[in-house]
C-alpha cells in the first residue's frame, strides 16, 4: 500500500487495511452480523464507511502541517494553573 494513494486501492485491499488497522487496536467487527439493515451497524456498511473516508479525507489533510510555534489546543483550558498563561 506504501507508495499509492488510497483512493487507487480496491475495495478488498482497503478493506484487509481496515480490519488489520482496527484488530491492532482491540477491534473485533466479526462480532457484528455481515448485514443486515435492521441492525445499527454491521459490517458491510462500517467497511464502506471507513473506505468512502480513507478515499476523501486524507488527500485534504495530507498536507498539514501545524506552526511549530502556535500553542497546542487544550481540551479542558479551565484545569489549567492560573499562572500557566496569561497574567490576571
């Protein structure tokens, strides 16, 4: 997969990345029914999902990159110590 874009993969090959990616993390989807449409997710329609996003997205966020010197997002800016930023 190294050296092509997602969006030149097939479905299967696609798929193989998915499950590899989600079994490396603790992700089992065989424990969801193949598919079925009276259920809230299965496994047709999550694969289809993850492919329908690493087709889009990752060409839009490729090139990135992040200003070294801009201060890094804080969840919860409130936990801060009241010295840590601005006087006050």
């Amino acid at each position: 997969m190294y050296g092509r874009a997602m969006d030149e993969l097939t479905d299967a090959e696609l798929d193989a990345y998915v499950l590899t990616r989600l079994k490396a993390v603790g992700v089992d989807l065989s424990v969801l029914p193949e598919d079925d449409p009276d259920a809230p997710a299965d496994r047709t329609r999550i694969l289809e999902s993850a492919r329908r996003f690493l087709r889009s997205t990752p060409p839009a966020i490729l090139g990135f990159e992040p200003d070294v010197q801009e201060v890094a997002p804080i969840m919860y800016p409130a936990a801060l110590p009241r010295h840590a930023g601005a006087e006050g």
